[in-house]
C-alpha cells in the first residue's frame, strides 16, 4: 500500500523522533508499536499507543508545520517503514488544490483542538467564579470589561466581541482589596463569537497567562488562595 523508502529499528523506549523537533517523514509500523505522547502543563501525556499497520507523523507532513506535535516512542522491539517521500509528494499534489487545502487546513484545526483538550484534561488550578475589573488592547483602544472567572493560569472572560484565537497582548488585571494592577501577558487559547454561544456556553474568550513580574504571580495565587479558603 505505501511505497517504503527505507527500514528503521528501534529497541524498546529508544524515542523515535521528540515533541517541537523538526522534521516530517512519515512512518508506518510493520512490527512492534509506538507511544505517542505530549508534554502538558510539565507532565508527559500519552495519547495513543498504535499497532502495526499504523501509521505516524503525518500531522507535520500535512500541517506544513516542519516541528513534530507529539513524541514517538518504541514499545518493545519495533520496526518502522519510512515512507518514500517523493511518491508522498506526487500523491499529495496530484489531488485538487482545493482539497489539499481541505487537508491542511483540518490538520491545523485538529492540532489546536488536541492542544486545548490536553491543557484543559491537565488543568490542575482551581476556577474560582468571580468579577473582577481589567482592561485590554482591542487594536486601536483600550476596552474595559469583567472577567467571567479566573485562576492562577488564566481567566474567562465574557464577551460578544473576543479577539481571535492566537492573538498576544498586555492584560491589566485589579483584584479587590489590592491596590496595585497586575501586568500579565496573555494569549488567546480559544474564541467563542455571539453566534456560536448558547445560555451555558455565553460568548467570550479563553485567556491563558504568559509572563508576569514575580510580585505580580504571588499576588494573584495568594488572592486565589483566600477566595477559596472562605
């Protein structure tokens, strides 16, 4: 069925190629079995362990991304058929444009989809529902608003008009009780617009938290802390 450029062997946890690292040949398992797996939230998840006839690696063949989204690893002694990479090209450019751009576009969906289900499966910062105050930069001004409920990585804000899954910027977070506003840099992990929304899943956006001043992290964990404690 696949046209095999070269046979590779693997002892058992030998790693076959690691998560972020570059590189997009595709493989096919003719005997033993893979463990893929991620890194998330500083744990190693395993999401699949595949058998023979299986085959791996195609989301950075696909993607286009050039970085691996996962990490391979032999489980027992395995053996890896890579497959010919000119015979995959002609196959994939032979198909029409528009569904190659099909393809691409459903790999790239489908990453971001397994890395918000593995942060959200991990998440181990309890979500404590309250109001507080922020503001932000939407493009050319500051918008002023409440967040919907909050933790030590990241907060839910409520809104009919969030920003774009992927977008950076400079939150401005006050927490009652605390004078000085916390400076968090933020990235948007998923979007919900008003025509997507239901009365439990209102509009809004995920906001996790990036980098923020040592004092500031202290701050917001120990605020957490008193909330829950009450």
């Amino acid at each position: 069925m696949f046209t095999i450029a070269s046979e590779e062997s693997y002892a058992d946890g030998r790693i076959i190629f690691k998560e972020e690292s570059p590189g997009d040949w595709v493989y096919v398992i003719l005997s033993g079995s893979v463990k893929i797996s991620k890194m998330v939230n500083g744990k190693q998840l395993t999401m699949a362990v595949l058998e023979p006839g299986e085959v791996f690696g195609e989301l950075s063949f696909l993607g286009g991304t050039k970085k691996r989204a996962a990490t391979a690893q032999a489980m027992g002694e395995t053996s890896l058929g890579v497959i010919d990479r000119e015979s995959l090209d002609r196959e994939f450019n032979n198909i029409s444009s528009d569904f190659r751009a099909i393809l691409v576009s459903s790999v790239k969906r489908f990453n971001i989809m397994l890395e918000r289900a593995c942060s959200i499966a991990t998440r181990s910062e309890p979500r404590v529902q309250k109001t507080l105050s922020l503001s932000y930069r939407d493009h050319p001004s500051f918008v002023k608003a409440y967040t919907g409920n909050v933790s030590s990585g990241g907060l839910f804000l409520r809104t009919d008009n969030p920003l774009a899954e992927g977008e950076t910027f400079l939150l401005k977070l006050n927490l009652h009780t605390i004078p000085d506003t916390l400076i968090i840099n933020c990235e948007i992990i998923w979007s919900r617009k008003k025509e997507e929304s239901t009365p439990k899943r209102p509009a809004g956006m995920g906001i996790q938290f990036g980098e923020m001043s040592k004092k500031d992290r202290q701050t917001l964990t120990l605020y957490l802390q008193n909330l829950l404690q009450r």
